[in-house]
C-alpha cells in the first residue's frame, strides 16, 4: 500500500478542471513519477483508477498506486502512474 510519505512531490507540472498532476519522487527508489491529485466528492464514485487499469497501450501510463489525502477543502485521491 502506498501513502502520501513514499512520495516526494517536485513540482505541479499540469492543471485540469478535474485535479492537478505533479512530478514527484518515489523515496524508496528514487524513480520519477507523475501523480495526479484530484478532489473526491462523496457524492459521486470516482472511477478513473478503474478505468485506467482496463486500458492497455504504448501510450498509457500504468497506475503504480493510489493514497488519500486530507487537505483543507476535502478528501483528494492521488493516483501515481
């Protein structure tokens, strides 16, 4: 299981209407990764993980692992592909 500590966000590199995508460091490894962060909104299932896990492709990024963050604002999911 991964949470907020493994991870060492660099820099945002990105904005959507949906969330936000940083460069961030696995601590462990030293590995670059990218880690979108987006709101979840307990009215609504978010099902991006669910999603991404289906698709297979040269181009698509594999989801590595996901953590929950509690900000001011709400609950963030952080997915880290």
């Amino acid at each position: 299981m991964m949470t907020a500590y493994d991870i060492e966000l660099l820099e945002m590199i990105g904005q959507g209407t949906f969330g936000k995508v940083f460069k961030g460091r696995l601590k462990k490894t030293g590995e670059i990764v990218a880690v979108k962060k987006v709101f979840q909104d307990p009215k609504y299932k978010n099902r991006e993980v669910e999603i991404v896990n289906m698709l297979k492709g040269d181009f698509v990024m594999k989801v590595m692992g996901t953590y929950s963050t509690f900000e001011e604002g709400g609950q963030f999911l952080n997915i880290v592909m």
